[in-house]
C-alpha cells in the first residue's frame, strides 16, 4: 500500500502593485561612518586629512580672495604699507596685463585673428568630442585637415588672403600654450599607435627601429629634447635651411609625447585576447583591416585613462618650452612680474596662481570628459 502526500500549490488570483524599491539612503552619519571611519586606521587617515586641509585651505583662501587686490593701476594698490592693511592676492595686476597673457606681443591690430583662432578651435573641439554632435566625420576632416591650413594662414599671416605676416616671435601668452598642447596632441596619438605597431611587428628592422626611439626618448627628459631640438636640429640641416623658432618646440614636444603614447597603447594592444585576432583572420581581414576595424577600437578603449592621463602630462608640460625662450603663458608671467610699474610682495604669486588656475580648469575638463567616455563605453559593453 503506498500513500501520496500532495503538496500544497499557492497560486496568486488578485494582482498588487509594486513594491516600492529599498530605501538606501541611511543619512549622513551612516555615510560618514562607513567610508571615513570604518576602522582606526582609516579613522587616522581621515583625521590627518582634515587636519591638513583646515591648514592649508584657509590661508589659501584668505590670499586669494579675501585679502586680495581687485582694482588698481599700479604697485601702489598692492602693497601694505601704502593700502594700509594686508594685501594678498594682486589680481589688479593680472587685469592690467591679460592682454599679454593672451597674445603676448602679437600687433594689437591684428589680435582679432587670433580671436578668431580662438573660435575655431573651440568649434573643432566641441565638433570632434560631442558625441551627439551631427557628422562627426566631417568634424574629424575639419579638426585635423582644414583647421591646420586655416591657422596657419590666420596666424601667420598670407598675401593670397590680404593678411600681413606676423612672425612667430611675436606670439606668446595662451595662445602659443594652446598652440604647442593642440600640435602635440593631435600629432601623439596617430604616432604613437603606429610606434606601438611597429614595436610589435615581425619585420625585425621595424621593431628595432621603433623600439630604439621609445626607449630613447623615454630615457630621457622632456626639456632634454626641447634643448636638442632648440639648438642641435638646425646643425643637421644645410647653411640655406632653416626651421622656425616655434616649430622646433612643437616637433620635440609631438616625439616625446609620442614615445609614451606608444608604451600605453601598446599595453592595450597586449591585453587583447587571443581569439579577437584569430577571429579577425578567419574571416578573412588583411593586417591593416584587422586592426583599424577590430583591434585597435577595442585597444584604445581599454587604454582611456592612460591616453587622457598622457593628455594632461603633456598639456601641463608645455610650460616646459619657456626654458628655450618661447613666450608661453608662464614665460609671459615671468617677463611680466619684473615690471618696475607692478613691484609689490605678491605679483609673482599672484601670476603663478592665475597659471595655476588656467592649467587647472583644462586638465578637469580633460579628466571628466574622459571620465564620460568611460561610463558611456561600459554602459554600451554591458548591455
């Protein structure tokens, strides 16, 4: 005799709305307790942290804004013993000189072209690096063949257009900083992928030629190569030929960043896994289709961080080439601060902070656009 015990089935007739989702937000101490004290020594650390801000921060602020100096015509409104109180920042110096901060001793004239450089700059970034922007092909077409040949013409000057020559020595300020960023830019990332395919080619001569100039540029630094390129390119030209003093900086500063470009894009191009290559071939893809549809996309999204990572270093390095006498914005700083009409305690600091700030603001926005990059790929991965 054998006995069956059913079992009891539940089914749900009436239907009933959702459940609201879990409230996660504990409030403020709860937060503070899990991520700033959640140990002692993270306790330590936190209390260490505070302290360091609560000493550096208000003498900071207190210079730069609550003591500072807005207004004034000359030395006199920035120093304490004519003001007749304490005197930090002399931010009425900057307003004086901000036009040489911008163009450096570009003809006033002639100061509307590089507004107009300023523009186009602006429109082939925001063109280029939008993502919802309409034929971003277009813009990569305008960024990287049309706007060269129309700064050039711009800046520089063209009878063909009725624009009188302006001499690169002549330029300075932000604009030669932007210059020298843009030009070393631009030129790192397709350099640098093809060192970083040459360094994995199976052409022995390949390799070891692009491996010899990673490895010697890498070994040594940056104002090294501006020196050399300053004083000892020129020696290896014929008597008849010369390069311009603004070029030689822009051709140094594009290498260099170019050597470290490959090195990261390299570790990309490693960490691709096996199968994406031989998938590539299996279908029946050539080398330079292979990695121009299927490698490379995926190399360089790995590689964001490294790649804006060496966006920064390079734009901040760029105040590197004032040491070979180009008028950049720190150069113009300097010549700017020995002005007998503005001799007071804090102009120096005051330049060096408005520099500060100007490099700042760049390398943030840098930092979040990659940043927006990066969530965006994942999201597109993860679904």
């Amino acid at each position: 005799m054998s006995s069956s015990v059913e079992t009891p089935v539940f089914i749900q007739t009436k239907s009933h709305e959702a459940l609201p989702p879990p409230n996660l937000a504990r409030g403020p101490i709860a937060w503070m307790r899990e991520n700033l004290f959640p140990s002692i020594p993270n306790t330590i650390l936190t209390l260490v942290v505070f302290y360091l801000l609560y000493v550096a921060i208000p003498p900071l602020v207190k210079f730069l804004f609550i003591d500072a100096v807005w207004t004034g015509t000359d030395r006199d409104a920035c120093r304490a013993e004519t003001a007749g109180h304490p005197v930090g920042a002399c931010w009425a110096f900057v307003w004086d000189k901000i036009n040489y901060f911008i163009y450096g001793s570009y003809p006033i004239t002639e100061r509307w072209r590089v507004d107009v450089w300023f523009v186009l700059l602006a429109i082939g970034v925001v063109w280029l690096l939008w993502l919802k922007a309409p034929r971003r092909d277009v813009g990569a077409v305008y960024f990287f063949i049309v706007f060269p040949v129309l700064s050039f013409i711009l800046l520089l000057g063209s009878d063909w257009v009725g624009l009188d020559h302006v001499p690169t020595g002549l330029w300075g300020g932000i604009l030669v900083t932007l210059i020298v960023a843009t030009v070393g830019i631009v030129f790192s990332l397709p350099f640098g992928i093809l060192l970083a395919l040459g360094r994995r080619s199976r052409l022995p001569i390949i390799r070891m030629a692009s491996v010899i100039f990673i490895e010697f540029v890498r070994g040594v630094p940056l104002i090294t190569v501006l020196i050399m390129a300053n004083t000892m390119l020129p020696l290896f030209l014929p008597g008849d030929i010369t390069i311009d003093r603004l070029a030689r900086p822009l051709v140094g500063v594009a290498l260099f960043a170019s050597a470290y470009m490959a090195e990261v894009v390299r570790g990309g191009l490693q960490a691709m896994p096996k199968g994406q290559y031989e998938g590539a071939m299996s279908l029946g893809l050539k080398y330079w289709q292979m990695m121009v549809f299927i490698i490379l996309p995926q190399a360089l999204r790995i590689v964001i961080p490294g790649i804006v990572n060496t966006f920064i270093g390079l734009f901040k390095d760029t105040s590197l080439v004032a040491i070979v006498g180009i008028f950049d914005l720190v150069k113009t700083i300097e010549a700017s601060r020995i002005d007998p009409s503005w001799s007071a305690p804090t102009i120096g600091y005051t330049g060096y902070a408005f520099a500060a700030f100007f490099y700042f603001i760049f390398c943030w926005g840098m930092s979040r656009y990659s940043l927006g990059v990066e969530r965006r790929l994942a999201a597109g991965q993860n679904r």
